[in-house]
C-alpha cells in the first residue's frame, strides 16, 4: 500500500510523545530532507516504543510500535561525529520490528564449524 524505497535508523533517541509534524522537523535538521517514498524509524531512549515515519510524496504517514516486554535491539552508543541516520535493508527493519538482533542477520545466515 505504501511504497517505501529506502528505511532510515535515526539514531539519537526521541521523545514519544513527539508527532509526525516534531519527528519530520527533525529528519530535516539532520539529515537535510525528508525525500519521497523514504521511511525514518525513531526509538525512545529505553528502546520499547518505535516510530516510523514515511514520506509518500504527498503527505506523511506516521506509525508506532511498542514492546511490553524487553526491548528493541537499537544501535550501541555512536561516537561523536557519527551519521545521525543508517541505511537499513528490509531484512534488518523486519527483524528490528519484532526485537530481534539485526545486526547480526548476516552471522546468523551461515552455520559452520568453530
């Protein structure tokens, strides 16, 4: 229903009460732009809520997620001067969605002997 082309992991953490209108105004002062058919994910800072937000080309649409138990894996603590944002693949956001470690997907896809 909604063509998303590429999935941003913004990194710094963000107050979930903000709306679409906040969490657009920030994909714009880090990133530069909010470009068509591009989807930004957000966490709070205890990493239990999600948001995604998604540009379509003609408005934006706004979704959240949350656990009510654990957390979603997030990135560790970036060093200064890190991009704000991280390209992620489809396969990474699915298991992000559902708290599974996603960034170890491409260890996980082989088993060989130690």
């Amino acid at each position: 229903m909604i063509r998303i082309d590429a999935l941003w992991l913004c990194s710094r953490p963000q107050d979930m009460l903000a709306g679409a209108e906040r969490l657009l105004a920030v994909v714009v002062n880090t990133v530069g732009q909010a470009q068509a058919h591009h989807g930004y994910v957000f966490a709070n800072a205890r990493t239990i809520r999600l948001k995604l937000l998604v540009h379509d080309g003609f408005g934006v649409w706004f979704a959240t997620r949350r656990l009510h138990a654990g957390g979603f894996v997030w990135l560790s603590a970036a060093p200064s001067g890190a991009a704000p944002a991280l390209l992620l693949t489809r396969p990474p956001f699915d298991a992000l969605v559902v708290g599974l470690p996603w960034q170890r997907l491409p260890e996980l896809e082989v088993i060989s002997r130690a």
